[in-house]
C-alpha cells in the first residue's frame, strides 16, 4: 500500500489560501521596511521581487474559488502522483471523502464537480468551463469516470463521495481524503489534501 509518501508536497501545493495570506503579509512587512529605509537612509535598496496581483490571486471554476479551485488541483495531484507511482492502471475504485465546510457547503459551491474533473485530469487554470456541467452530467448519468482521461471506473455518487460535515481532519478543518482500491479492495493509496 502507498501511503501519504508526498504528503508534505501536496499539502504545499493544494493549501494556497494560507501561502497567499502569509506572502501578503510578508509582502506588506517588507515594503515598510525598504520604505522606512528610504526615508532614513541614504543607501541604494536592495532588489526585491516583482510580484503581481495574478501571483496572489487565482480565478477559478465555480462560484467559490477556495472550494473548486483547490479540490480540482488536489484531484489532479492524487492522480498524477498514481502515474509517477505506475498504480494507476490498478485502480478499480476512489472514495472521496469531504470534511468540515467542503462537506457542508461543497454542493452548493460545486466542490464535486471540481474534484471529479481534477480526477479526469483537468486543471482549473486550463479547464473549459463551457464543459463542466455536460461532463459531470455524464460522470453521473454513466457512472463512469475517466482517470487521468484514459482509465475508466465504476464511480457512484451515492457510494463513492462521503460528506463528514461533522468531522474535521487534525491538520485543517476544511480537507479532503482520497483513497484508490483495487479490484480485490485493497487499499493502492490514499492522500489528504486542504484548500
């Protein structure tokens, strides 16, 4: 069984409300502090980084950014990493698990579309949104999803996403666990992510 091996790395990746706050603070803390200088000093400042509002801000799908944005990109890193992991082509069944107010108010905020197409392999920058509500019409209606775009399984709503409004993860309390099995039921791996 594959464990949470990259935990540390998709954690980074998919928890980019936090990094944006504390790169604006950070941001704000240094631009007082070659400011103040300026004022008081006569030596040249030093070079800083150039950073753009696009840096700091994502337009996503939906109409809740922080609940699409990050669980399409997690869904797109689980499978990835199944790729680099040469398992995905073992997976007979995901399950989805959604906590705190991912479970609570994902639905209404699209966080299952997010996921399931982050799963089939798109991306929230790249993605066509025209698209979405067809395919995850389809995904429903055919209960099939395509993993990484080429490896189909069996997907059941009902079934396969389970929402623990309830319960929270020790790490955040708005997170996500996916978990592949394969055809016998065994756990191939399961990862925890957080918007």
């Amino acid at each position: 069984m594959y464990s949470a091996v990259r935990y540390a790395r998709t954690c980074r990746r998919v928890s980019f409300n936090a990094f944006s706050v504390k790169l604006k603070t950070s941001l704000n803390s240094s631009l007082g502090v070659l400011q103040k200088r300026a004022l008081s000093s006569s030596e040249p400042l030093a070079e800083h980084a150039v950073i753009s509002t696009f840096d700091l801000f994502s337009i996503g799908v939906g109409p809740s950014s922080s609940h699409t944005v990050g669980p399409m990109r997690a869904g797109k890193i689980f499978i990835t990493d199944l790729k680099e992991m040469k398992v995905l082509d073992k997976v007979d069944m995901v399950k989805i698990t959604l906590y705190g107010s991912l479970a609570a108010t994902g639905k209404g905020h699209h966080t299952p579309q997010a996921i399931l197409l982050g799963l089939e392999g798109s991306d929230p920058e790249t993605i066509d949104t025209g698209t979405i509500p067809s395919r995850y019409a389809n995904i429903l209606e055919n209960k099939l999803l395509h993993l990484a775009g080429h490896h189909s399984i069996h997907f059941n709503m009902d079934r396969d996403m389970l929402w623990r409004f309830d319960q929270v993860l020790k790490t955040h309390p708005n997170g996500m666990r996916f978990t592949a099995f394969d055809a016998e039921g065994e756990i191939i791996a399961t990862n925890e992510y957080f918007r």
